[in-house]
C-alpha cells in the first residue's frame, strides 16, 4: 500500500457565544480580544488501495505557509510511503546533520489519517492498534476563557449543572484578580468540584508564589505552566512552597524538558498535546516516561475539531498516564466537520468505535465550512 494523494482543506466553525451558554468570546491570557470562530486544517490522505484517512492540525503560522510546507515540502517526502511505516515517514523529518529542520509536529496531522488508514485496511479501531483501551469513556475538563468573577460563576453553575466535573480557566495577568476568579469558582462549584487554572507563562517567579499563597485552601486541581520555560529551578521551589500542584505544558514541547522536570522534581501533572509533540506515536513514548515515573498527564485542546478530538480518545483511552480529564472546548462548538457529532455522556466523550478512527467526515460540510 502507498500513499498516493494528499490534500488539505482550511475550515471555520462559530464557537457558541456565553449568552446562548457556551464560552465565546473566549479571553486567554495574552488574548485581549477573544475567540468568537475558530478554524482547522483538515488532511484528506488516499492510497493506491483507494482507503481514505483523515487528520487535523493547526496551521504553522498561517495557512498560506503551512500549504507551501506541504506542496514543496512534505508531499515530496511522504507520497509513494507506505502508511504503515510512520517511523520511516517521520524519520524523513528529524534529519540529523538539520536540527534545526526538526519538524515532526507538521506531519501531526498526517500521522493521524495513517493510523486512520491502518485501522480501516485491518478493520480495527486505532485504539486497538495502540494496545486497546482500558476505558470507555474520556472525563472532560470543560474549558473557559478569562472572564470577571461574578460571570465565572455563573458558568461554573452551568458548567456543573451539564454534568461536567471539571473546570479549567485562564490566568497569568493580574494576581489579585485571579485570586478572586478561583475563590469564585470555588465558591460556585463547590468542594466536589476540580478547578485548573492556566497561566501561560504569565507570571514571574513572584508573582506566581503569591498567587499560589493566595489560593493554597482552595483546593485546585493544579495550576498549569505558571511560569516561562526552561526555569527548572524556579518551578522546583514553587513547588516546594504550595500544596497546590503544579502543571508543565508548553514545556513539554522542548526536547528532553519534561524528563528533565520529572528527574527534578520540578512538576506534579504534564499537560500535553499529540500534535506540537509530532504525533501519535510521538504521544505514546512521553505517555510511557510518564507512566515509569508515575506522572499524571492531562491532554490538551487546541481547538479540536471532530477529527483530532477522535484521535485524542482513542489514543489516551488506550494510555493509562492519561487519568486526569482532557481539556476541551469541543462542547460549546456551534459546528463540526463530521456527519455526527462525538457524543457526550455524564461529562465525558465516548471513545468511537469502528475502524479507524471510528467517525465519518462529511466532504459536503467540509466545502461549506472552508476558507481561503
């Protein structure tokens, strides 16, 4: 079997807005503005045997850039390989004499549709292709953007009158009000409800001390990246000075870092993403560190589509590290590009079943949800 075609298609979907109970618009830390659509890279890839798969991404930078990356970069280096030897394909990405062409995260997308093509050619689920699942379902940690106290409580009612037992929201601007945003949370969910924070990198090393004093009876679930990268030492004595956990995310996608972290004792909880770590199989090797050094991972979102979020499930329901709920914001989208939905169920996603990646892309959507 080889790969003959690859084709990649930029789409956008409306995100529902709060007043209609969803999250837009969504403020991040950095993001003043907020999210009211938000787009995908949609990878159709076919074989000479005429099976399809499917994969998503992010664009790199922007479409324009990432088209170029594929029609002079990437085809070249993938079309003719069999889809069954991802190491081979993605070893063409990790050149060893250009380190600084290490892009194993651009292939993220075509990765996915191979492991969709490999589990339609053996008429397996992709999960049964990673070892089989151990669960049926994937808890959700139901994602929100950075809004005022009052109207985060509000959502977290909402939020856990939904069935949802997590909770995850932005910080990283200014203490005191994120401090007032967690006791709020708190204060609106309950004790039996998990609250994380992210702070993307927003604060400095005593900025994020007092903001850990300020919610250390609170109870939080863990606060994620609060601090900037490669600051080992720093995120050591943090957490040497709360009981409230500590989360990695951006750092997980600099080589050697996470281990590092872990061999340090830097980090109680890595929030990680398949796609800017390369891949599948590129999950399941961290998935496998973190398991030996008995970390928790939680899986990030970036926006998922049908797609991505599919390969998420059946990847971290076959992965035991995985035992925190995945972020997600998949619930409050106003669209999908699949003729049905993944469904939802007490709070979690139920794993697809079927070969591949067990859902069914609808070609006619993709044509009316594109953009240039």
């Amino acid at each position: 079997m080889k790969i003959v075609d690859i084709k990649m298609m930029a789409v956008e979907i409306p995100v529902v807005p709060l007043t209609e109970g969803g999250i837009a618009p969504y403020r991040g830390s950095q993001d003043k503005v907020g999210t009211t659509r938000t787009n995908s890279l949609i990878f159709r890839v076919t074989t000479d045997e005429g099976i399809v798969g499917w994969g998503e991404m992010n664009a790199i930078i922007n479409g324009k850039v990432t088209k170029a990356l594929l029609e002079d970069y990437i085809k070249p280096l993938v079309i003719g390989k069999n889809p069954f030897d991802i190491n081979g394909i993605m070893r063409e990405f990790a050149p060893v004499y250009n380190p600084q062409l290490n892009t194993k995260c651009f292939l993220a997308a075509i990765e996915t549709a191979c492991w969709d093509i490999m589990g339609k050619a053996a008429n397996q689920p992709v999960h049964a292709l990673l070892g089989g699942k151990i669960t049926d379902r994937i808890d959700i940690c139901y994602c929100t953007g950075m809004m005022e106290p009052a109207e985060l409580k509000e959502k977290a009612r909402q939020v856990k009158e939904e069935g949802y037992r997590t909770l995850k929201t932005k910080g990283g601007v200014d203490v005191l009000k994120d401090i007032r945003r967690a006791q709020a949370l708190r204060e609106a969910g309950g004790a039996d409800f998990d609250i994380r924070v992210d702070m993307n990198q927003g604060y400095d090393t005593l900025q994020a001390l007092r903001y850990l004093r300020g919610v250390e009876e609170l109870g939080l679930q863990y606060i994620e990246q609060p601090i900037g990268v490669n600051k080992f030492d720093d995120m050591k004595s943090l957490r040497s000075r709360t009981t409230t956990p500590i989360g990695m995310n951006e750092d997980c996608y600099i080589p050697n870092n996470l281990l590092r972290a872990v061999t340090e004792g830097c980090i109680d909880v890595a929030v990680v993403d398949f796609e800017p770590l390369g891949g599948l199989s590129e999950l399941a090797r961290i998935a496998a560190i973190a398991r030996e050094a008995k970390l928790a991972l939680a899986h990030h979102c970036g926006w998922d589509m049908g797609v991505k979020l599919a390969a998420i499930l059946h990847a971290t329901s076959a992965m035991p590290a995985f035992s925190y709920p995945m972020d997600s914001t998949y619930q409050a989208h106003g669209d999908d590009v699949l003729t049905e939905r993944i469904r939802i169920a007490d709070g979690s996603f139920l794993v697809p079943e079927g070969p591949g990646l067990g859902v069914e892309v609808d070609e006619e959507k993709l044509q009316f949800l594109a953009v240039q």
